[in-house]
C-alpha cells in the first residue's frame, strides 16, 4: 500500500505542485476539453501535476494508456491513449516507448504486459484492482470446463492472465457478441460477467450459452425500476447502457454499448438529453466533445478506477514503481487469447 504522506513529501522536494494560475493559463488548451467539468480554478490545482508528468514522460521515454473511467483531468490531461478494453489492448501493442503506465485498473496493466512482455508496464496504484478479475481463478474455469467438456472458453478481458491463459478467446463487452457468433460450437462458456452473457444470449440466440456468477460493482448497482421512474420523470433523455447491467436494465435503455459504441452513439445521434447508464467519468470526459448534449444523473463511480490520480501517476514515473511482472509460463496462453480476440475483432469488423 503506498504512504501517501511520504509520496507527498518526496514530491514536494523534487516538483513545484502547488496551485498556479500561471500554469493553468500556459495549459489552458488542454483545459478546453474537460472546461465544462473542471472549472478554470480547479485547473489551477491540476496543472503542475500535468506540466510535470509530460515533461517526465519524455525523460522517461514513457506512454500513458488511460481507460475511459479515469478522472477527466487524468484522461485529457496526461494520457497518451484512450479507449475502452479493447482500444487500449489494441494500441498496447502498438506503442513504441519502452515504459507503458497503465492508467486503469490492475488487469489492464496485466494485459499490457502480456502483450509487450519486454517493456517496463507500471502500475500507479496497484491496490486499483476489478470485482469482476476477483470473482474468478483459473479453478472456476477448470470447474466450466468440466461441466461443459468440449465448450470453448470466452473470458471477458476484465479478468486476471492466470485466467486468460486458462482461456480459449478473450472478449471485450464491444465485441463479445460477435466472438461468440463465429464460434464453431453450439454451447459457449462465457466468464465471469454473467450480466454481459445473458446480454450476449439474446443477441446469439442461436447459441447455448453458460456463465460464471460474477458482476461488476458499478454496473450492478443500476435497477430496471430507477430508470423507469427516470424516464417518467424526464420522458425527453435518452437512456444509454453498459452490457454489464443486469438484462432487465438493459432492456430499459433506447441503446446498449460498449464504452466505445456509447461514444459513438453519442456523437452519431447527439441527443438533448443523455443518461449513461455506467460509471460516472464516461460522460465527463465527452462533454466537452458534444456540447448540445445535456448529460444527466444518475451514475455510479468506481472506486478502483478513482484510486489513479495525478499524484499517484507522477510519483509512478517518479520513482518507476510498480512494475507489474506476469509469470513467464502465463504469458503465452494469456497473450494467444488476447490476440486471437483482436484477430477475430478484426476479421468480424471487415
């Protein structure tokens, strides 16, 4: 567990972190992006820790991956590359600089390792894990597989390389239905997000498909009786979920995605009124992009993802901690799964 008071007072002695409204200025076209969410003084705080992680960056030959869950300040102010699951395992595999910080949780960092296995991935906080990673080992899948003998595997990237490499395929929620389509098997395993499965089912209805009881502590907190109160209450908004609700959630929603596809959505329909149904920095971080849009609560945060901070990044490039090391013996069935994921994301996208 980091101590915070000794990362704080290391900081001080090297950096010059206190509020500037001289710097906030300097940096005020990547402020733009975030202005509707942070107010100007609230930069002001941001803008030294920014200013010294890009330059840091550079000194360390250093790329920033950040999920769409990170804080707006962390996604628009210091992240090289941005994305869901899927767009950030994607460009892992592209990034040339010989450090990758993983801004997300800690199974994105593992996923970036597997797949650049000779580049230092560090994690800046590595107690940000996953309820989904937690719920499953490579016993459950064993147990799956013994229930189902011949069904191939499809894990949900959110999930620990242990139990990747125990995997035939990985999945990402924008692409889990479209695996699962060109499968050659009649029943399918789909682990641990039984949400995302019985989603997928009524996508595939073609197809036998079995889950594993885990669930993401953001998505499953939403209810089908609060969006209709919701919507009765504001019949204009347009209600916009996350696969990893509950079914009877989702079928309360005018649309249904990926991180990436509400994203898209947003932009291709640009409604008055948005309601996203999924952790709380999804809309902060595409307000500013869509200003006719009026994006309204509820939403839930998530405490892991809220556990990466400018300060904890900048004490990551700092003192190049944590390195994150998966098992030798792990990393190549974890990385054939995560890249038989791209590969077939790519054939089914064509």
């Amino acid at each position: 567990m980091l101590d915070l008071a000794h990362m704080r007072a290391e900081l001080a002695r090297h950096y010059d972190l206190a509020p500037s409204l001289k710097l906030a200025e300097q940096t005020s076209d990547i402020w733009q992006g975030m202005s509707r969410v942070v107010p100007f003084p609230d930069w002001a705080i941001h803008a030294p820790y920014v200013v010294a992680i890009n330059r840091l960056k550079a000194e360390r030959d250093a790329v920033i991956l950040g999920h769409n869950y990170m804080s707006p300040q962390v996604f628009h102010g210091i992240c090289d590359v941005v994305g869901d699951s899927l767009q950030l395992a994607v460009k892992a595999q592209e990034v040339k600089a010989s450090v990758i910080v993983q801004c997300g949780v800690h199974f994105m960092a593992e996923t970036s390792k597997v797949l650049n296995p000779q580049k230092t991935v560090l994690m800046p906080d590595m107690e940000a894990g996953c309820s989904l990673a937690e719920s499953i080992t490579a016993e459950g899948v064993a147990q799956m597989r013994a229930r189902y003998p011949g069904a191939p595997v499809v894990t949900y990237v959110n999930t620990t390389a242990e139990v990747k490499a125990a995997s035939d395929i990985c999945c990402t929620s924008s692409n889990a239905a479209q695996i699962v389509a060109a499968l050659d098997a009649d029943t399918v395993i789909m682990l641990p997000d039984q949400y995302l499965a019985q989603n997928v089912a009524k996508q595939v209805p073609h197809k036998r498909i079995v889950w594993w009881e885990g669930s993401c502590i953001v998505h499953e907190q939403f209810t089908a009786k609060e969006l209709r109160e919701f919507r009765d209450w504001n019949p204009d908004t347009r209600i916009i979920a996350h696969p990893e609700c509950p079914p009877d959630v989702v079928a309360e929603a005018d649309y249904t995605g990926s991180t990436s596809g509400i994203i898209a959505y947003v932009g291709r329909e640009q409604p008055q009124k948005a309601l996203l149904v999924t952790e709380c920095s999804m809309a902060s971080n595409i307000a500013d992009a869509h200003p006719k849009v009026d994006f309204v609560g509820p939403c839930m945060m998530c405490p892991y993802m809220k556990m990466i901070t400018l300060e904890k990044v900048l004490w990551s490039l700092h003192t190049m901690t944590t390195p994150v090391d998966v098992a030798p013996e792990l990393i190549k069935g974890a990385a054939l799964a995560v890249e038989r994921m791209i590969e077939m994301s790519r054939q089914v996208a064509v």
